[in-house]
C-alpha cells in the first residue's frame, strides 16, 4: 500500500530485479492485481520489473465514492509512477488501456511504450457499457441494482477457462467483494469517454493485441483505434476466438507474456 499525493491510498503488487527497466500493468474495470498475475512474472523472468497498480475502488485501493474519470484514474497511476516505478512500458487492459492512452496523451514523460489489450478509441456511444449501467430484458443494469450484482452475474462476468481454479475463484471473488458505488462510478465515470480525436497526439511505440471473441470491443472498434492512433510504431495482433479477458484464458499467459516482451524489446 502507498500513499498517493492525489489522496488516496493504493494497493499494488511487484515482481522483478529493482533497477530493471520497469513495467505498469493497469487492469480493467471491477478486476484487480490478480488480473496479470499470471503474465508479470514471466515478463519479469524476462528482465523486467513489474508493477501491478490497482485503480481507485478496486482491490486495496481506496474507495471514494465519486465517478472514477478516466483522467482522475490516470493521475493516480502517475503519481504512483512518479513515486515508484518511474519512466515505464504501459500494459492496459479494457479500462485501464484508457488509462494507459491518457498517460501518454498527459504524461508522455513517463511512457516508454504502450500495449493495449481489449481496447478502443471511445466508451461514448459503447453499447456494451450502456447495458452494463442500463441493463436490457435480460438484465436490469448496474443503476438499478445499485451496484449489487447477483452470484449469476457474477459467475459470468468473471468467467475464463483458466487452468487455474484459484485464478477463477479469486477473480470472482474480487468482485463479489466491490461496494455496489464502484461498479457505478468506475462505469459512469468513463461514460462519455472519446478519444478519437486526441490519438494522434501519441508519437510513442503502440501495439494492440485483441481476441476476435470479444463482446465488448468488436472488429469495428479495433479499426476505429487504428484509425485514431498517431503512432510512429504500431503492432496490431489478433487471437482466434479468444475473448475480452484474453490474458485470463487457457494457456495465453505465457502467449500474451510472449507478445509483450518481444515488442518492448524490438525498439
């Protein structure tokens, strides 16, 4: 746990040689530090020094109750930062690759490299978050239920085919756990979020690496991101099938660990 000079204080997880080039993994919406602990220490093992920040509301972090805006999650990353890891290669997965493209619009000083995972350009318009706050016939929403999501929900949302049953049950876990105002305001505060426009303004290594399973982010979305980024090196990796939570499936820890370290490598 550390203590921020944004106000709150931050669980965090690190694995690795200090003095190694360091690593920020940014987990996603309602996830935690478990959410890359199967990748960091075989990035670590690769030479690196991982640290696994967890965002305001989740894991041991703090839990106001405010709207996690985008902009406010990225400074708190970079205050870690600024206190802990230093200049870093950026991993951010669904919410927190938002985060990770906000620090290097913001804070390109602390940005060796992006890696994006299950990512887009824009939440605006997302009909996938509008569900998640909004529900449909199937599902009364987040607002509804006040954040109280059920056993059911939950079993679903955080379902994966890991190979490990403790991975599976601690994500769920996790987010049985979360105050019903997180799931809110993690959600609500990233509602209108459009980055279509400002892209352009990273000039740092990007790569994008998406499941073609995923039912968040489609193959439009992916193209949109692409067409947003003003990246002078960009690698764009597709997997077969796989979906949002593409680091949490069968076997692709060590794939996805793979595909991090040869691109912070290449440059």
């Amino acid at each position: 746990m550390i203590e921020l000079r944004t106000g709150i204080k931050m669980g965090y997880r690190e694995v690795g040689e200090t003095g190694s080039q360091s690593v920020v993994m940014i987990h996603g919406a309602t996830d935690s530090s478990l959410s890359f602990s199967q990748v960091a220490p075989l990035v670590a093992d690769a030479g690196y020094h991982v640290f696994l920040p967890e965002l305001r509301g989740h894991g041991e972090s703090d839990k106001p109750d405010e709207f996690y805006k985008i902009s406010l999650l990225a400074e708190d990353i970079a205050a870690f930062m600024e206190m802990r890891a230093g200049p870093a290669h950026l991993v951010g997965h669904s919410i927190g690759s938002f985060v990770a493209q906000e620090l290097a619009i913001t804070r390109p000083d602390l940005v060796l490299s992006l890696t994006l995972i299950g990512a887009s350009d824009k939440m605006a318009g997302s009909k996938a978050l509008q569900w998640i706050l909004y529900g449909a016939d199937d599902f009364p929403g987040a607002l509804a239920l006040q954040g109280e999501m059920s056993d059911e929900f939950l079993i679903d949302w955080t379902s994966s085919d890991n190979e490990d049953a403790a991975f599976v049950q601690g994500t769920f876990d996790h987010a049985k756990r979360l105050p019903g105002h997180v799931w809110i305001n993690t959600f609500c505060g990233s509602e209108d979020l459009n980055n279509s426009q400002r892209l352009a303004e990273i000039t740092l290594p990007v790569q994008i690496i998406w499941g073609t399973g995923d039912d968040f982010y489609k193959k439009q979305d992916q193209l949109s991101l692409i067409n947003s980024l003003g990246a002078d090196m960009m690698l764009y990796i597709q997997k077969p099938g796989k979906g949002h939570n593409v680091h949490w499936e069968k076997g692709m820890a060590k794939e996805i660990a793979e595909d991090i370290c040869r691109f912070m490598g290449s440059f």
